[in-house]
C-alpha cells in the first residue's frame, strides 16, 4: 500500500466519523498535501 493510498482511506474514516477538532483538520490538510502531491 502506498502512501498516497493510506492517506485516501484516512480520509475516508475521517468523513465517515467526523471530528472536529485541530488534529482532524490537521489530518486532512496533510491528505491534502498528499493528495496534491499526486497531480
């Protein structure tokens, strides 16, 4: 599994239990990241 493929399904979990707070919002901005990375 790649990284970028860790990072999609993080994503995910986070969409399917959000919580709201600095450490989830860290955590997309760091798939974002890595998901720009990509294209």
């Amino acid at each position: 599994m790649t990284r970028a493929t860790a990072a999609l399904q993080r994503e995910q979990e986070l969409r399917k239990h959000p919580t709201p707070t600095i450490h989830s919002s860290n955590e997309e901005a760091l798939s974002a990241d890595a998901l720009s990375k990509l294209l």
